[in-house]
C-alpha cells in the first residue's frame, strides 16, 4: 500500500523545487518523509515479562503525518464520545465552490475564519427560528482542508444533535427525525453568510493575491 510518505520520498524534493511553499508546509513535507527511519534515530523497547527486545525507529509526532496521528485520532474520538447527549445526532457537512479553493489555500486563515463563522450562524439562528426547532443548540464542528482523493478541498463536519433546550434553558425540543432542517434552508442561509464575509474581506483588503488570481485585486463587487 503506498503512503504519504512514499510520494513525498518520490517527488517530494522535484516539487519543492519547482513550488514556492510557506515554511509551515515545508517543515510538514520533512518531517513525514523521515518518520521512523533512521534518519529520526531510534529507540528500543523490553517486555517486562519476557525480556524480549525490539528495536524501533522513532517517529516525527508531527500532527500531520498519517502514521504519527493514527493513535491521537482514536484517543480523540473516544473523548468526544464522552461528550454525546442520549438523542440522535445528524451529520451535516458545508463546503465551498471548489473555484475558491486556490484563493482559500493562499488565505487560509482568513477564509478558514469566514467558514467556521458562517457555519456556526447558519445553524444557530435557524435553530432558534421557531418555523424549524425554536431551540438553542450545541454541535461539534470539525475542519477538513482535503478530500478523499487527497487534494485541496476545504469543507466543514458537523455533528448536531436531534434537537436543543428551550430559551429559558429548562426544556429539551426534539427536532423532526428525518431531517434537522431542510437542505434548500440551509444551503440558502449558508451561501448568504458567506459571500457578506467573503465580500466583507474582499473589500477592506484583508485577502492576499498570489500569480493566478491577480485579477481579483481589480474590485467588480
């Protein structure tokens, strides 16, 4: 099976020679390359019981390697399993057009901030609309910046459970079962809230222009 590791190991320094990368991403690209060889040095390991030895390399701990974040993934996943109310939940994934992929990869926190900001109001105020749950909720929302095929894909996972407290705080107000609220609504709402940030940056000049998208610092809208 091949790994991240492999292709860095393959094309990794042909890219970096051709591609200017931001200091962050090149650090990343290094340390996945060396995980668990020799280059990262080693460590052994004795079992107490039997004394058998094992000789291991040591690994890079870099959040972003595949390998090293295999463990913390579980031990994450355990602990928000801690946090699950006794109702159902929904999964409610928002994305964006992949036409402003390039510019959210060049403005990452910027536009990161802008969909986690319109994410969250989306469900908060149509929650609180009595025409679909009149209710405060709470959700988990978690940031991927890739898709299953590996390329740059920035989208946000939600976890929202089947309903919320009333406003005082003293009641719990099921949602309906099939669905939490209609995907047109939400949709709707949620392109709404982003293109005014989206504009909102845009026009007080917060997004950087790299070769490519220069033409957007000419300003249409």
């Amino acid at each position: 099976m091949i790994e991240i590791q492999d292709i860095f190991n393959q094309f990794g320094d042909e890219y970096r020679r051709n591609h200017k990368l931001p200091l962050h991403i090149l650090k990343t690209m290094i340390a996945i390359e060396s995980c668990r060889t020799a280059e990262l040095g080693g460590h052994v390991d004795e079992c107490n019981e039997c004394g058998h030895i094992r000789i291991s390399y040591n690994s890079c701990r870099n959040r972003h390697c595949p390998k090293c974040q295999t463990l913390a993934k579980e031990r994450w996943l355990e602990k928000r399993k801690e946090d699950l109310l006794p109702v159902g939940y929904f999964h409610i994934v928002f994305t964006i057009p992949q036409e402003l992929n390039f510019i959210t990869l060049t403005n990452q926190k910027e536009m990161y901030s802008i969909l986690f900001n319109s994410v969250s109001e989306t469900l908060l105020e149509l929650s609180r609309d009595k025409k679909y749950l009149g209710a405060e909720i709470g959700f988990m929302s978690i940031l991927h910046t890739w898709g299953q095929n590996l390329m740059n894909h920035p989208h946000i996972h939600c976890i929202v459970p089947s309903g919320g407290l009333t406003f005082d705080g003293t009641r719990w107000i099921n949602s309906k079962k099939d669905f939490f609220i209609p995907v047109k609504v939400l949709s709707r709402k949620f392109r709404g809230k982003f293109l005014f940030y989206l504009k909102k940056a845009y026009q007080s000049n917060a997004l950087k222009y790299t070769t490519g998208i220069q033409e957007l610092t000419e300003k249409h809208i």
